[in-house]
C-alpha cells in the first residue's frame, strides 16, 4: 500500500503550498509604523514637538503607506495588471481631492459667514449713547 503524502510529511500538502511569509511581512510592516505614529504621539502629548503641522504630515504618509501594504497584500493587488492597479488607485486619488475640495469650500464659506455676522451685528447694534431729553417745558 502506498502512504498518503499527509502521512509521510505530517501536514496537510494542500497547507504547505500556502507561503504565509508575506503576510507576516506585512504584519511586522504594518506593527512598525503603528509604533511609529504611537511613539510620536505619545512626545507630542509631552512636549511641543513636533508641530501639529508637521505631525500630522507625518501621519498622513504614515497611514497612505500602511493603506498601500494593506491593499496589496491583503486585496492582492500587488500582483494584479497595471489596468486593474489603476482602476482601483484613480478613483482612491479623485476621492481625496474630492475630500480635500469640500473641506477647502467648507472654510471659504465659514470665513464668508464670521465676516458677515460680525458685518451685521455692528449695523444692529444698539446705539451707545441715548441723548438726554432737554430741561424745559413738558408737553
């Protein structure tokens, strides 16, 4: 009788095709720069440094890079055709903008709107002095 190739290797075949080795890659990828953005987090919260400007920069690089390692390990598009790629990142990159022009608008109008209240509270406001009625003959 032949052995079965599960017996003589004591694992499943089907199971040792499977190369978990990116996946832990990526997972040691994706625990670094957490610690990273934690780390940094953590001497903001203590000191001034570094700038909420430059911090934040600092965490948007971070998380578009943890999105790239997730997108192309775990959705497989690292090894997809370019055309594939770019149907997926094109529309990613018009929502962003689209992100990034709403939130633009959004503080044009809020700008718009201070000026004009404070435009209007001074026209309504009550004038400061009342002038006093003069001494003489009541009616």
């Amino acid at each position: 009788m032949y052995m079965s190739s599960i017996e003589t290797t004591g694992h499943d075949s089907a199971h040792s095709s499977f190369d978990t080795k990116p996946i832990w890659r990526t997972f040691w990828i994706l625990l670094g720069i957490t610690l990273v953005e934690l780390t940094l987090a953590t001497i903001h919260m203590k000191t001034e440094w570094p700038s909420k400007y430059v911090l934040n920069g600092i965490y948007l690089i971070l998380t578009c890079a943890k999105a790239f390692y997730i997108i192309a390990e775990f959705m497989h598009l690292r090894h997809e055709i370019k055309n594939m790629i770019m149907t997926i990142a094109v529309p990613a990159c018009l929502f962003i903008w689209f992100i990034i022009a709403f939130l633009w608008d959004g503080a044009s109008y809020n700008q718009l709107r201070n000026r004009y209240d404070r435009h209007y509270a001074e026209k309504v406001q009550a004038p400061k002095e009342v002038p006093a009625e003069k001494p003489g003959k009541p009616e």
